[in-house]
C-alpha cells in the first residue's frame, strides 16, 4: 500500500496528485489517501509503509507528523530533503560545500553588509529563504530598497530563461526552459514553459544538485551565463509543468519499484 500526502496546492486543472494516482491504478498498484492533519504522530499506528509527499504545507503539525513518521516508515522524499530544499539558505550551503557551481549569495543580518554585497555587485536578487513559486522576489539596486533583513542576496545573473531539470532516483529525465520578460521565469509569474533536450553538462549538475541534497526526485532550477549553468535552487515537492518526459508514470513506477524493494 502506497501512502500518498496530496499537494495542498491541487487544483482539479493542475493536479499533479491525481496525475500520478491515475498511473498508479493503472499499473494496479494499492494506495490510499493520507491526511496529515487528521494524524496524531504520537499514536499513528503507521508502520513500515511506504509515504508519498506529492506536497505539504508550510505548517509545523505536518512537518512534525512526517518527521515523527520518517522514523518507522519510507517517506519520499524525506521530511529531511524536503526542509532542506524549503531553505534557500540550507540549499546553497549544500551546493557550496559539494563545489557546486551557484551564483555568489550572503546571507545576512547585517545591513551594512548587505549593502557592502549590494555594492560590490550593482544589481542582486533578494530572496525569501522560504520562498516558492517566485514569491517576494526582487531585484535590488538602490542600498534603499533592501527592505527590512535578514537578507538572503544573490549576484544578478544576466540572462533571459531559466530552466527546470526534473531527476528522480539519481538520474534526469526531463527538462524545460521557461522564458518571460521579467526577472521570473517560474510559470507561475507568467513564464513560458517548453521541453528541451538534456545536455550534458545540464545532466550532470542537476544529477549531483540532486546527491548533495539527500532527495529521492526533484526539480532542479538552473540558470546558464558564459561558464555555463549555474543552480538556484532544489525544489523537494517539485512541479512538471510542461516536461515532454512522462513524469507521472515514471513517478508511479518509482513509488511501486521502492515499495516492492521494501517488502523483498
Ligand atoms: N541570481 C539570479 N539572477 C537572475 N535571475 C534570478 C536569480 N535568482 C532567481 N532568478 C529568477 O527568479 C526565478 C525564481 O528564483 P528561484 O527559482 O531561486 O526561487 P523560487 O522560484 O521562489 O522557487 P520555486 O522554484 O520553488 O518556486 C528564477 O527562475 C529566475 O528566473
Ligand atoms: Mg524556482
């Protein structure tokens, strides 16, 4: 039996939920709903089973139920990855510390620093470290406009598309670009999604992005300048907005796959 944790974010136009559960009844596989916020970790009776987080909320009830979970149970990915992925903060001192290539980026609670950053660059990105979907993103130029810290800065890199690498059990199986005109891509800002073929090198960083983060699967945003691509960012409970790569069949087949394993 497959434990699936449904997006909160679902809607019945863009349900990514119900895009995997119709591949998993078609490959006849048992699963069953699972309501977070219904679950008392302390008393769940849930043992050795296999957990799918399609998403969760930011909420510290649900977290805490799927980290208490995560000790008698195979939850994918785990409430581990998916914290450490909900930092952009945690994300990029991964990346650093596995010599992953990302753009320069502080994070900092000192405004004189940031203003020592802002300058030292011309034009940065400020983040919300727990930010999705391109939320509260802005480019700053003027020392005035850093807003209240602390302040999570990246180095403004020029470009006009990012692009999302989907890997799933180590390996990369699709791609997009997504192109718009403003300083956000994400689809949900108005960016353009369309698939493109996975290079080499995109393979590579998005694979090792993937390692150094502990995730099952994951979608991988990455920009490219003269060097080459550069990550942004890990999302744990990604999206696959316009992947040609069938992702939720490939997804069904890696839930039963990890369940058969677990029962061998
Ligand atoms: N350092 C940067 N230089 C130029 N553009 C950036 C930079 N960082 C982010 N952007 C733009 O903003 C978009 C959103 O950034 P990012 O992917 O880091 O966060 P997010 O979208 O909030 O997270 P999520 O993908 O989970 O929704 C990127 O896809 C890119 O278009
Ligand atoms: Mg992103």
């Amino acid at each position: 039996m497959i434990h699936i944790v449904p997006k909160p974010t679902d809607t019945p136009e863009d349900n990514s939920t119900g895009a995997v559960i119709r591949e998993l009844e078609r490959a006849c596989a048992r699963y069953r709903l699972l309501d977070l916020a219904a679950i008392d970790p302390l008393n769940s009776r849930l043992e050795q089973e296999l957990i799918w987080v399609c998403g969760i909320r930011q909420d510290l009830h649900q977290f805490e139920t799927l980290d208490v979970l995560s000790l008698s149970n195979r939850i994918i990915n785990t409430p581990a990855a998916i914290a450490t992925c909900a930092s952009k903060v945690m994300t990029t001192a991964l990346l650093m510390r596995h010599g992953v290539r990302t753009p320069e980026t502080v994070y900092l609670s000192s405004e004189e620093q940031a203003r020592d950053f802002l300058m030292r660059h011309g034009k940065v990105v400020y983040k919300p470290v727990y930010g999705y979907d391109g939320n509260g993103i802005r480019l700053v130029t003027e020392p005035g406009d850093l807003g209240p810290g602390p302040w999570y800065l990246q180095e403004y890199v020029p470009n006009d598309r990012d692009f999302r690498v989907f890997v799933l059990g180590g390996e990369a199986v699709g791609a997009i670009t997504r192109i718009s005109r403003g300083l956000m891509h994400n689809i949900h800002q108005g960016g353009i999604g369309m698939p493109v073929e996975i290079d080499d090198e995109m393979r590579a960083i998005a694979e090792v992005s993937a390692a150094v983060v502990g995730v099952d699967y994951c979608g991988v945003d990455l920009l490219c300048d003269r060097e080459g691509y550069t990550v942004l960012e890990v999302n744990g409970t990604p999206n696959w907005h316009c992947m040609a790569a069938p992702i939720p069949k490939l997804l069904a087949s890696y839930l039963v796959e990890c369940e058969r394993k677990m029962r061998a």
